[in-house]
C-alpha cells in the first residue's frame, strides 16, 4: 500500500509531466490546433444567430450555411474597404512630405541650448566610434579578399524578375498561401462544429463523463454560457468603440475615416497593445496631412476619453462577471499565448484562459488554474484579516475590516469576520502554531478594534445587523422570529457575559455586550482573569441572564462545567450559552451542551440577541427555557 504522502507527491509528479507534454503539443500542434480554436471561437458567437434562425423554423444547414456566408461577406467586404484605404494612402504619401518635413524641422532643438550640446557630443563620439569600427572592419575585409584571391572565385546567384503572368501571381499569392489555407480550415472546422454541435457535447460528455456526468454536464454548460456571453459582449464593445472612433476621426477631418474605426475595432481584440496601435495611426495621419497640431491633439483627446470610459466603466461593468479572470492572468495569459501561437494566440489568449478556469474549477488536480487565474477571492475575508494579524501588520487589517464595515454592520462584521478570526487563532494557539508574541498581538488588536468600533455612533438599534441586500421580506421573517431589534426592546434587562475559557471568549462577551448596551441593556462582561470573584460578581450586578461565551470546539467542556455551577449557586438566573460559529447550529450545539444546562443556546451574535429579544417580548422580564420557544425561534440561523 502507497503511503499518502508518496501517492501525493506521485499524482503531483504527473500532473507536472502532463501540463509539460500539453505545452509542448500545443506548441509543436499548432498548425492544426490554431484553426482549431479559431473555429471553436467562431462557433461560439455565431452559434446565438443560427439558434435564432432554427426558431424561426429555417433548418440547421441552411441557418448556418447563411450565417458563414453573411460573416464571409461582412468580412471579405471590411477587408476589400481596408486594404483600398490602405492602397490610397500609399499613393497619397509622397503629398505629405513636404508637411512630415516641417512637422520634424519644428521640434528641432535650437543651437547654444544645453540639450542641443549634449546631443553633439553624444554624435561626435558615437562618430568616432563607428570610424574605428569601420576601419577594423576594412582591415579584415582586405585580409579576406586577399585570401579569397588565391583561392577559388565566390559565387554570386541572381534572382530573376518574373517573366509571365503565373510566374508573377505566384510569387503575390505564394506568401499569402498559409493565410488561404488558416482561413479554409477555420471555415470547415466551423460549419462542421455548428452542424454538429450536439454531437460533439455528447461525445465530450461520453468521453470524460464517466461516472461524473453532472460535473461535465455542468462545466460544459458554465463553459459555453461564460464564452457566448464573453464574446458577444465583447463584439458589440470592440464594434462599439470601432464606430465611434471612427466618427471621431471623420468629425475631426482626418482622411480615411472608415479605415481608422475598422481598425480601432479589430485591433481591440488585442489585448494591452491593440488600443494604442490602432490609436497611432490616425494621430500619425493628422501628423501628416494637417500643418499644425490641434487635429493630432484631438485624436490623442478622443483616444484618452473613449479608454477611460471604456476600459474603466464599460468593461469591468460587462467583463467582470462573465470571465472570471484576474487582470494579471490576462497579462500573462496574453504573453504565454503569444509565445506558443504569436499574434492568434495573443487575440485567442482570454477564451482559451476562460477554458482554462473552467477546467482548473471543475479537475481537482488542476483546481490550482482556477487560483491561479481566477478573480474569485482566494482567502474569504476572515482569513484574510487574521493573516494580516499574523504578519504583524495592523494597518492593512485595518483596512479589511474598514472597508467590510462599509458594506455591513458592525453586527454582521462581528459574526462572519471578527469571530471566525478569533476562532482561526484558537486552533492555531491549541495547536502550539504561535508564539506568545504573536498571540498577544492578535488578541491585543481585536480588543482595540472592538473597542474602537464600541466609540462610533450605531445609529439605529434596529439595522445592528442589516446587511445591504435585506429585502422587506426577510425583514418580515425578522419580525416573525423575534429579530426585530427596536431600540426599547430589551431597555433594562440587567445581562452578564461570562468567558468560558480564555481571553478568546472574553472578547467575543465584549463585542455581545456592545451590541446588547446599544439596544438599552444593563450589561457587563466578565474579564478572564475574574473568575475567581465571579459569585461576588454575579452578587454585586445583579443579572437577571447570564451568557458564557465560548468558541468551540476547545472552551466547550468548560462552558458546560461553568453552566452547571451556575445552575448549583441558585441565583435565579436564566443562563445562556453563545457557542459561536458551532458547526451543525443549534440542534447540534443543544446537544454538546446537554440537556437541562442552559435555557437559551446560540451560535451567533444575532441568534443570541434574537433570542433575548423574543423571549422578552413574550413574558417580560422573564426569559423561558429554549424548550419553551417556538421552534423557528431556536433554529434559525441570521
């Protein structure tokens, strides 16, 4: 039998192997594979248009022989356009260089200026350095020609000029063979690929669906919804921005309008480097064709304003959502892609990263893509505030909990942020995983943070734990199960918070006693080191409910213990236990306690105020036993 450690390492080792033979046959395969994917591509955008047409009850072949040939058309067209605009600015050039010339005289540097001297200095060493140069160059030349004259004469070959017309359209259409062949391989790999669509899901599914046919089902599915949207949102962006920048050239006066839209609105396929591409040419044709600069400066103006808007608004409002790529995995998804397949690779780069996510999402093996590349948070927020902790640095905790408090309430901040934190140190301090310095740290700052929540102004009692997206019917349910926090709801009620166990809990009694004395309770919390006068406590406050705070799974047993000792001193107290964040809730958590210790137990903050809040509302001043509640008042998470 394998030992875990080496059947992990062993299944790591291959999946390094793979990824490497993949690479390698991505990059030796790419002759096929790129009108391969090409194709893939195509299919998808156009695969929503021959759908729409098969409603409209025109056959499958016909709906996407009519597509292909719409596309082919729109295509050939654009491409004929351009290259006519491309062929009229060729024989126009000579006419702006007499404009070019003045355009250079006039950032010429004046004589005498600091700058123009530096540069002739720079010029006449760099002369010297290539009259040295060429004299070596020379030296040697005579030494090898002196040589070659012994020897045999060097031959020379000719290349001759075409003499027919074949000869001469070979030699056009020669380098242009590779392009015709990409192009016809694209077409029939896309018409076979719409034709076939539901054949060749169902063979994707037969072939790696074997007993898992809801994961390929569901990566498929998430897999084409992500690209058809990705890229119809981006044709309508890029065709978008395409017209209204060459609108912006037309209404500035710059020739060949047409060609600089079209152009604006492929080359932004192009990740990073396709923008300011296609933005230079018309600046340099408003170089050219206008004497001063105000034309050029437009263009530059139009470039600057169209980006900002749409690639700080449009974008991540449309992308965000749909991709699921971090921005630095577009960057280096866009070099890698560029490395194996060069410019198809670097426009194919975002589709072929988005399968890539999907794979890592749904292969265990690979789920590091999904990490890797994905915009999905890494660390949810909680772990995130106490590694910060962790690496001593209290500002960017800070900011953490800072910019959750701006979304949330203090409430929920406690329950899903602060609490989970406190729980992860505890594991790691049971664990022997920190130091004492480092546990001080941690404990030290979230009593500061609490402390300083505790100063701020909660406004309405009743929002303690609203969250953004409460609608009126889960603050209908609120009021149904006792959780609606009016500001006199618990006005009085004399409550004591006892830690079961250690300063964890102490802290997590401190944060249910600033939430309970914003809701006008006369309430005070115990510190660890007071147990030892914890009846003279009890004695000299009064309480009418105690609560011991304890963070599972360690402060258990003492939260149990001290529940019974509670119960033998017969205050007359109505006890409640808090065991936060108690995998299982509160059926689970009744059972670790037992039965018979506790009248009232919680899992979280607002369970516990929750409970407080409907008990007092049914009997007053008097607090039943759990048993007593009605169920969805016991069972019901925040």
């Amino acid at each position: 039998m394998i030992p875990p450690n080496d059947a992990t390492a062993s299944s790591r080792l291959l999946t390094l192997i793979a990824i490497v033979v993949v690479i390698v046959g991505l990059y030796f395969g790419r002759q096929v594979l790129i009108p391969l994917a090409l194709a893939v591509v195509l299919a998808f955008l156009l695969t929503p248009t021959v759908a729409w047409l098969e409603k409209c009850r025109l056959g499958r072949v016909p709906a996407v022989l009519l597509v292909l040939a719409l596309a082919f058309a729109l295509a050939t067209s654009l491409g004929w356009i351009v290259t006519g605009q491309l062929m009229d600015i060729v024989d126009q050039f000579p006419n702006y260089k007499s404009n070019i010339h003045d355009k250079i005289q006039s950032l010429r540097v004046p004589e005498g200026s600091r700058l123009k001297n530096a540069t002739n200095t720079v010029a006449e060493l760099s002369n010297e350095l290539s009259a040295a140069s060429a004299s070596a160059e020379d030296k040697g030349a005579d030494k090898r020609n002196s040589k070659a004259s012994s020897g045999r004469p060097i031959s020379v070959q000719v290349t001759q000029a075409p003499s027919n017309a074949p000869e001469y359209l070979r030699a056009i259409v020669g380098p242009l063979t590779g392009v015709f062949e990409t192009s016809a391989m694209v077409i029939v790999f896309t018409l076979f690929m719409m034709i076939k669509r539901e054949d060749l899901r169902n063979r994707v599914i037969r072939l790696a669906g074997q007993g898992q046919l809801s994961v390929v089902t569901q990566a498929l599915d998430d897999g084409s919804r992500r690209l058809s949207r990705y890229l119809l949102l981006q044709f309508v962006v890029n065709t978008t921005y395409g017209i209204v920048f060459g609108s912006g050239a037309y209404w500035i006066g710059i020739p060949h309008a047409l060609l600089w839209g079209v152009l604006a609105a492929l080359l932004r396929f192009v990740p990073y480097v396709g923008t300011p591409i296609a933005a230079a040419f018309p600046m340099c044709m408003a170089l050219a064709v206008f004497p001063g600069w105000q034309q050029a400066g437009l263009m530059v103006g139009l470039f600057v304003i169209l980006e900002l808007i749409v690639a700080n608004i449009v974008e991540p409002w449309l992308y965000g959502s749909h991709t699921g790529i971090s921005s630095l995995a577009i960057l280096v998804a866009a070099v890698f892609w560029t490395i194996l397949w060069g410019p198809v690779g670097l426009i194919l780069s975002t589709p072929l990263t988005v399968c890539l996510i999907l794979i890592g999402r749904y292969v265990p093996q690979l789920s590091f893509l999904e990490v890797l590349l994905g915009d999905e948070p890494v660390l949810p927020v909680e772990a995130k505030f106490y590694q910060r902790l962790l690496a001593l640095d209290q500002e960017e905790a800070r900011d953490i909990a800072e910019s959750y408090l701006k979304e949330k309430s203090v409430g929920v901040f406690y329950d899903s942020v602060l609490i989970p934190a406190l729980i992860l140190a505890e594991q790691d301090r049971h664990l022997n995983l920190l130091e004492a310095s480092t546990t001080s740290f941690v404990s030290q700052n979230t009593r500061d943070l609490i402390e300083e929540l505790g100063e701020r102004p909660f406004g309405d009692p009743s929002v303690l734990f609203k969250i953004e997206d409460h609608d009126d019917k889960a603050e209908e349910n609120d009021r149904v199960n006792g959780s609606d926090l009016g500001p006199t709801s618990l006005s009085g009620l004399r409550i004591v918070c006892i830690p079961a166990s250690d300063e964890a809990d102490e802290l997590v009694g401190m944060m249910l006693a600033q939430l309970l004395e914003h809701l006008g309770c006369d309430v005070h919390y115990l510190p660890v080191d007071s147990r030892a006068q914890l009846l003279s406590a009890l004695v000299t406050y009064a309480p009418q409910v105690a609560i011991v705070s304890a963070l599972p799974p360690f402060a258990v047993g003492q939260a149990r213990s001290l529940c019974k000792w509670l119960r033998v001193q017969q205050l007359g107290l109505k006890i409640g236990v808090g065991l936060w964040n108690f995998e299982g809730g509160v059926a689970k958590a009744q059972d670790r306690v037992g039965p018979g210790v506790a009248d009232m137990v919680a899992t979280s903050l607002h369970q516990a105020i929750s409970l407080l809040v409907a008990n007092r509302d049914r009997s007053g001043n008097e607090i039943p036993p759990t048993d007593a509640l009605p169920q969805e008042i016991v069972t019901t998470e925040p």
